[in-house]
C-alpha cells in the first residue's frame, strides 16, 4: 500500500524536525505494568472460503444488506465457538449448517455458538445475515462518495463505492479474522443498479438480471487471500484494455484500466507500461503472474498512492489525467505487491516490511531496469540510486531513534497496526533500504537466487523475517543474523563524522571514523564495512575499505600519488549518515599544528 505514505512521511519528517511528536515508550502500560505488545491471533478455524451476496438497494445512499456464507473447519481439537471480527455490522441472523444458531455481538467481535463440535476432517457452514451503514466511513473499509453535479467527467457525476482493507477494515463489510496470518478464497455477489460497473478480485464468473433495473455481478477469487485484500469498486467508469501482448508476460493475461469516462486516451497513456511492469516482476522473482487478472481502478475520495488488493489496485482518479511516465513509481509499486504482500503475505504486522520494503524496491528496480533499456547498464545505476538516495534521505530526516524506547522497523509494539505504517524506522523507505544493502552485501547472483527461492517455497503463505533470511543464507553461504537484528530489529541509523589526512612523509590516506549516534548497552556500535571510493588526476579511481565494529575506527591506506577526492560509500551499501572534513589539499594548503584535533566534520551526505 502506498495509500497516504508520501503525505505521512512528509508529516513525519515534518514532526521530526519541529519535535511535535514525540516518542513515547510503548513497551508496558505505566500504570498496570501490562505488556503493550501485539501477538497474532490464534488461528482456532481454518476460514477456506467466504461468500458475501451483498445487495445494494440505492447508490444515492450508503447502506447495504448481505448474507455472508463461510466454510470453516476447526483447527487442533473440534470446536464449539467461532469467534469473528465484525466491526459496526447490524447482525440480525445466523446459522449452522441451515439451522439458526445462537450468536452474541459485542463491539467488533461476533461469537456464534455452534450446535456441534466442528470436525478437524469436515466443512462447517456458518451464514450471517447483517445490514450495514457505511455513511460514516472515509477511507477504512467501504468508502462511499456521492456524484457531483457539474463534474467534468460523468464518471463523477455518479456515486460511487471503492474498499480498503488494510490493515484491519475488511470487519467494516464482513465477518473474518481480520489479520493476515489467514488466507482463504472469496467469492462476492453484488446486487446494484445496471448503469453501475462492479470489479472485485479474481474472474468475473458472470452478471446477470436482478430485476427493476438492477444487475447481479459475480465474482471469484478462487486463490487463497488474506481479508484485507479483498476488493470491491463499484461506479461508472470507461473501462480501458491495456495491451500485453508484446510485454513478454508468461501467459495471455487480461490487463485493465478503470479510468473516468472522458479520460480514456490520457489514462491510457499514463498507464501504458503496467504490462512491461508485470512481465518485469515475473522475471525478477521467477514467478508467473499469479492472478485471473489485473485491474487499476482509479476512484474517487482516494488519498493517494494505491491498494495493491489481489488482481486489482485502487488507486486516486486523479491519475487518469497525469502525464506519461509521472505515474510509474506508484503504479511499480502496486504491481510489485501482487508478489511481495498478495502472493507472499507478512504473518503479522509485525513483519508489514516484507510487504512495503519489497514494493518501495520494486520502484527502484523498475527505474533501473526502464533506463538500463534506453540509456545502458550506467543509466541503469543512476536511476537505480537515485531512488535509493531518495529512501536514504527521507530515513535520515525521520529517523533518530534509539532503543529500548523506540520500536525498531520489525517489532510488535504499536497501538493499532495502522501505526506500523507511520513509524520513523519506516518499512517503506528503511524496508528498501535493508533490501538494497543485501543487495550489494551478496551480489545479484546470490540475492536475486535468494529472493526467487523465497517468492516459491512461500507462495499462497505467510511470512515472518526470519523466512526470508534464511532463503538469503541458503543462497549466499553467509549467516546474516547479525546484518538482520542490525538493520531489520533495532531503532535507529549509524550516523558518523569522517576525517581524512593526507601524509606526505608516508605517502598514505589516513581514514578516521567516529560513530556519532547514541551508544550503550542497547544500542552497541554498528559493525560496518564502509567503501571510500579515492579519486586521482592521473589515474583510475580506487575503492578502500574501513572497517569498524566499535564506536572508533582507524585505518590508512599506502596510496601511488595524493587522491584528489575521498567519496564516502557513493552506493549506499550501509544505511550511513555521514559528516566528512577533507584534508586532502595539495601541499601549499596550510596544515593543522601538530597534535591539534581534527576540526568538526561539515556534513557531505
């Protein structure tokens, strides 16, 4: 998802540099001492498959009433209580196997008393009956926005309907677990007028006449999925096909664009690498698209990015009309998820990184692999690092944090799982960041083998970090358990000052190095290995390494002639901020008085 991400960073760098938010300690409540933090839920029922018929009376109106069918079978011993997330639903029925059952719903959670234990071998069927008001929502699940008059595309001339699921407001429309250490297969009937388009996830099985007007559209998605990615849009819009045919994509696949009406052409042009994207992603994780389809639908009331839900992204209307190629980063993103977060999901918000820092390098990749095509391997690499610096600064203007009171990029300490999305150790821009550093640890031989083994032994499952460093292991030989809690578990970014002194007398660069960020018994030194890359007037450049495990680190380096230039890390392989004094002046430049300190580093990154 990159829904509100870039207005949320620009808030968080914001309250970073103003100190509006501060950091407070979610550890523990002050008061009763209670452990604050979130653990997944047990799985007590294998949910295989929901079917929501969900009839919409008006669409001048946000109000629905459905029947919810769910095939459930008990998971460790039977059982005789299915317990259900179900968020301001107005449930008025319910049954087991056909007969009515006894249920209680108190706030968000519906618990339906079962006649019988249901069996481990067996399917249990449990049908909901429940209205909805949806009038009240705004972003979080259903999302009802009402036509404007005098709108320049009809499209928005007529209400219209759009989900958001993530993280947890699939409870809003429907009853399920609503955490993603579940997957299951959805099938929606949605009843609505006939001037309205319906898109859900998977294949369209069919739509068919309701009578007075109104339409029955039925959908399938007859892969498993976790909850928060089901999808449902519902308006009138042109629908647009984009061609995939000459893309290199594994197979034939239906590529579709639900853009406003009048804005077909733009939005065409706008969207016109998705099938270049798919078939790219294909090859990068060795994995063939794994949907029935894949649909952007551009809907109104949509802050901005897009939701990467399984074969369909919602993403803001407002892109239909964007220049070509402006729209590519969001829409790399998106396509990348149908991977990194559909077919692969995090088992807990806990692990979301795996999901966003994932998309985030897809954009990354994308841009290297788009201007490698046109403008060679060099070209290639400039817009490759160019997204990585983006993700270095944005990480390096949020990011001051520090155990044990901020919770790293990979924990369990949040309020809401919303907030998993807003931390400092972001998991998009510092996810990507852990991604790329791998990258340049392993080389792309070992990472990409590592990633593609990761894509296929996970596939339809869910994830925890450990899974993927152990795919990673497999692949490069290399135990990265230090590298993961480093970088993946811990708050915070090294940050350091770097003096260079050219000698005469032994013709050597000596590198001085000083980790500068808090350091004690829960934030130790990092362990570094930092490229410097010398520049010389006659000769080729040369690439010297310091390494540190401590809060200092010397090291000098027998040179040919005085280099005219010291890069720190130009590629970013560590996640380093750093300030540099350079004394590496020709020889009439006044030098230091013997034994004076260094002067304070002047920031250079």
């Amino acid at each position: 998802m990159t829904t509100w991400i870039r207005g949320l960073l620009a808030a968080a760098i914001l309250a970073a540099a103003t100190g509006v938010r501060a950091q407070s300690d979610g550890r523990v409540d002050a008061e009763t001492g209670r452990d604050l933090a979130h653990y997944p839920p047990s799985r007590l029922f294998d949910i295989i498959h929901i079917r929501v018929a969900l009839d919409i009376p008006t669409m001048t109106e946000a109000r629905a009433s459905a029947v919810e069918t769910l095939r459930v079978r008990s998971l460790g011993t039977p059982r005789t209580r299915l317990e259900l997330d179900a968020k301001g639903l107005d449930v008025h029925g319910v049954a087991v196997n056909g007969a009515p059952a006894e249920f209680t719903h108190v706030e968000d959670r519906l618990s339906v008393r079962l006649p019988s234990p249901a069996p481990l071998d067996g399917d249990t069927e449990v049908t909901i009956r429940y209205d909805i008001d949806y009038s009240m929502n705004n972003g979080a699940g259903l999302t009802w926005t009402p036509g404007r008059e005098g709108a320049r595309s009809e499209t928005d001339r007529w209400p219209q309907i759009h989900s958001q699921g993530e993280p947890d407001y699939a409870r809003t429309w429907f009853a399920c677990h609503d955490f993603p250490n579940e997957r299951m297969t959805t099938e929606l009937l949605v009843t609505v007028g006939s001037e309205y388009q319906v898109c859900s996830n998977g294949r369209l099985v069919g739509s068919a006449r309701a009578g007075a007007g109104r339409t029955t559209w039925h959908w399938l998605q007859d892969k498993p999925h976790a909850s928060y990615l089901v999808l449902l849009v519902i308006g009138k819009f042109a629908i647009v096909g984009l061609d995939g045919r000459d893309a290199g994509l594994s197979r034939p696949l239906p590529i579709y664009l639900y853009a406003p009406l009048g804005s077909e052409a733009s939005a065409q042009k706008a969207y016109a690498r998705t099938p270049e994207m798919l078939a790219f992603f294909e090859e990068t994780f060795g994995e063939p698209y794994p949907w029935d389809k894949y649909a952007q639908l551009l809907v109104r009331n949509f802050a901005a990015g897009g939701m990467e839900n399984t074969s369909g992204t919602t993403m803001q209307s407002s892109s239909a009309y964007a220049p070509p190629g402006s729209q590519d980063d969001v829409i790399a993103h998106e396509a990348c998820h149908q991977w990194t977060g559909d077919l692969v999901t995090c088992k807990s918000w806990e692990y979301a990184w795996l999901n966003e820092g994932w998309a985030s390098m897809g954009e990354a990749l994308w841009a290297e692999h788009d201007a490698e095509r046109t403008g060679g391997r060099e070209a290639g690499r400039r817009a490759y690092l160019l997204h990585i610096s983006r993700y270095m600064f944005a990480e390096r203007a949020m990011n001051r944090t520090a155990a044990p009171r901020s919770p790293g990029m990979a924990s369990n300490r949040y309020e809401g799982p919303f907030d998993v999305f807003m931390r400092p150790n972001n998991i998009y821009s510092k996810g990507a960041l852990v991604l790329h550093m791998l990258r340049m640890r392993l080389g792309d031989d070992a990472f990409f083998r590592g990633v593609r083994s990761y894509i296929r032994d996970y596939k339809f499952k869910e994830v925890e970090t450990d899974d993927f460093r152990h795919a990673l292991e497999a692949a490069s030989g290399e135990n990265l358990e230090r590298f993961f809690h480093q970088w993946v578990t811990r708050p915070g970014l090294p940050r350091a000052g770097v003096w260079y002194e050219w000698s005469e007398s032994d013709s050597a660069l000596h590198v001085r190095v000083v980790q500068t960020q808090k350091i004690d018994a829960d934030n130790p030194a990092y362990v570094l290995r930092i490229p410097v890359e010398l520049r010389f007037a006659g000769s080729e450049p040369q690439t010297v390494y310091v390494n540190m495990d401590s809060r200092q680190a010397e090291a000098s380096f027998v040179l040919a002639e005085r280099p005219t230039d010291a890069r720190m890390d130009p590629e970013m392989t560590c996640a380093l901020t750093v300030t540099v004094k350079k004394k590496i002046e020709p020889p009439e430049a006044p030098a230091p008085a013997e034994g004076a300190e260094p002067s304070e580093p002047v920031e250079s990154r």
